[in-house]
C-alpha cells in the first residue's frame, strides 16, 4: 500500500502523517494462475479494471510509485478516464512534453490529440499510456 509523509495541519498544530496515496486500493504481486486467492483474505471486493481486465502494473509504473511516495511535496491521485476535450500532457515518446487537448477517443485505446504548441493544431493519434490528464 504506497503511502506518502505528508504535514497536515489542525487548528492547534501542525503533524507528519503517513498518507495512503491511493484511498481503498491494496496492491498484490502475484502470479494471474492465483488471482482467485486474493478473495480469501476477506474484505476485498474486486481488482481494478482496466478495458474489462484486471489492472496490471509495469515494472516502470511500480518504479513511479515509489517515487511519488517518496517526494518532499504532497501527492494526490486523480482517477478517471481521459475524455474528449480534457487538456493532456504527453509523457513519453518523441512528443513527450507537449501541450493539447483530446479532440476524440476510438475503441482501440488511442487517443487523438490537438497540440497547440507547433504553432498550429496538428493532429496525432498516440497510445493512451504516452498521455496524462492534467487537473482543470
């Protein structure tokens, strides 16, 4: 469960408080043939989906984390989908560091971006894994 240290602070004074940085998500390593096992534990409702199946982590995603739990300033998670219309950021790739906003999405998980920052709206259709929402 990656947690963060994190200052929080009351009416009366100021704490360093450990902080769960993804709120009802426990990670599991584990081999898929023992998925089934996990339900034993008790109190686990489901695995994270992503396009209908079970969420899995990259060694570089895993990498990421711990990093974020690591930062010296406060770390919130922001879940949900990428929609047209919303401003990304592209993270990775030869395009990494440019600006847009997701004009449409297709079935395939690509997302077609405008990017503003050429001069003019090229488009480009990128892997969803090269792009992040950015808060609004």
């Amino acid at each position: 469960m990656p947690v963060q240290q994190q200052y929080h602070q009351w009416h009366d004074r100021k704490k360093l408080v450990e902080v769960v940085l993804f709120s009802s998500y426990v990670f599991v390593g584990i081999y898929p043939s023992d998925r089934s096992k996990v339900f034993k534990v008790g109190n686990v409702l489901r695995y994270v989906q992503f396009e209908g199946r079970p969420a899995v982590l990259s060694r570089q995603e895993i990498v990421a984390i711990h990093q974020l739990g690591a930062a010296d300033q406060p770390v919130e998670i922001i879940s949900g989908p990428i929609a047209t219309g919303d401003p990304i950021e592209i993270i990775a790739g030869k395009l990494k560091g440019l600006f847009g906003y997701v004009l449409a999405m297709n079935g395939t998980a690509r997302i077609l971006v405008s990017i503003p920052s050429l001069g003019c709206f090229a488009k480009v259709e990128l892997p969803r894994g090269e792009v992040r929402r950015l808060n609004q």
